[in-house]
C-alpha cells in the first residue's frame, strides 16, 4: 500500500486511489455528530447556492454548514459538532456546505474511493481502508478554506498514515501539538462565537465515533453515509 499525503485544494485535484478528505475543524467532525443523532444520509456540495437550489428541489430535508465559520442566512445549522450534540436527526437527509472539506470532495475527482476524515472517526477511516487494501491511499489536509495549511488536518492526516503502516502515535501528543496551533486559537476568542470551544474539544476526542465517513456519488451528487465496520 502506498500511501501519500497532500494538501489542499490542489490535493484534492490530484489525490488518486482511495482518498480521504481531511477536515477536523470542523466539517468532518459535524458530520459524525449529525449521523450519531440518526441523520440517514448527507449530500455534499461546494457552494451554498447549490445547497439552497438542491433543497428547494427537495433533495433534503435540512442545510448545514459555513461560509467564513458562520451559519448562512436560511441555513438550519452551521458547521458545528456542538450545535448538533443535542438534535434529533432522525432519518433526516442533509445537505452540506463548508469552505474546505465539502469543496474538497467535489474536487476529488481522480478517486477511486472517497471518505471524509477527521479525528472523530479516526480508527475507523484506518480499519476502511484496511478492508479495501487499495494500492494507494491518499490523505489530503484541506486546511484553511482550502488554501492554507492548517495543524489539526495535516496532524490528522500523519496520524492517519502511522496507523497504517503499524505505528501508534500518542492521542495526547497529537491533541497537544493542534491546541498550540494557529487555527486553534480562534476557539478561545469570546468576541468569535461562531468559534465555541466546544467545537474544538468534540474535534479533539480521539475515536469519539466508531463508523467511517464514506462517500459515493449518486445521480450526479456525492452522498455521505455513516459505514460500520
């Protein structure tokens, strides 16, 4: 198995095999929260226009996501693990929209396979590619937007990748060195609310989840559901 780490958009562009797109903060860590509270299926889409197109054709049954960390005007949620925690999504279809790891999927159109990664689902991301033994394995760090490097998803994606090759990286040196990083830092500004703190530790708990985020296109569309292994 060969494995290769990339970055960014133009990683997305690029990544071949099974491909995991990496958002910790926060779209991939708000995905599993959303199907751990019954959500059945998420449908991911770079821009929010066509979140609302898509919705007004009742393809879904709720909007989720953001645009510069914060909930669009007549979106139902933002991207936050925090919000969900205590919703009841039951059976609901919800369609997605953030600056980096939905924009990252789309782009994603060399992959053989497709899964969202973040720390939440960690363990379970490596046990899917495990199963699947693919020649190679790409793990992309979204970062800022898409555009900048970030600590939490590119210490996700070396997280990933020692797992892999037979390794056992320490959860509490891996949390450490996100928490100094820059994009940590927005979670402890009080005049950011769309930033709580709680985001950041839900992002942070190491196999909160036990299912993998994996991604098929379906008429048209890449669809997200919960896959247990």
């Amino acid at each position: 198995m060969e494995i290769r780490i990339a970055s960014l958009v133009d990683g997305a562009q690029s990544a071949e095999g099974l491909t995991v797109i990496i958002d910790v903060f926060r779209c991939f860590t708000t995905e599993a929260v959303a199907f751990k509270n019954g959500a059945e299926k998420i449908v991911l889409v770079a821009e929010i226009e066509e979140a609302f197109y898509l919705h007004n054709q009742g393809v879904g049954d709720l909007l989720m996501g953001e645009v510069g960390g914060k909930r669009p005007d007549g979106f139902d949620f933002g991207n936050s693990p925090f919000e969900l925690m205590d919703q009841n999504l039951d059976g609901k279809t919800i369609i997605q929209s953030t600056r980096a790891g939905t924009v990252g999927i789309t782009a994603a159109g060399k992959a053989e396979f497709l899964y969202g990664g973040s720390l939440a689902v960690a363990s379970a991301t490596v046990k899917a590619i495990e199963r699947l033994s693919p020649e190679i394995v790409t793990l992309v760090a979204m970062g800022l937007e898409g555009q900048t490097r970030s600590d939490e998803d590119e210490q996700c994606a070396l997280y990933l990748r020692n797992i892999l090759q037979g390794r056992t990286p320490s959860k509490e040196a891996v949390r450490n060195l996100i928490t100094v990083g820059e994009e940590s830092q927005k979670y402890d500004d009080e005049s950011k609310p769309q930033w709580p703190p709680q985001d950041r530790t839900m992002a942070l708990d190491i196999d909160s989840h036990d299912f993998a985020l994996k991604i098929v296109k379906e008429d048209g569309l890449f669809v997200a559901r919960p896959e247990y292994l």
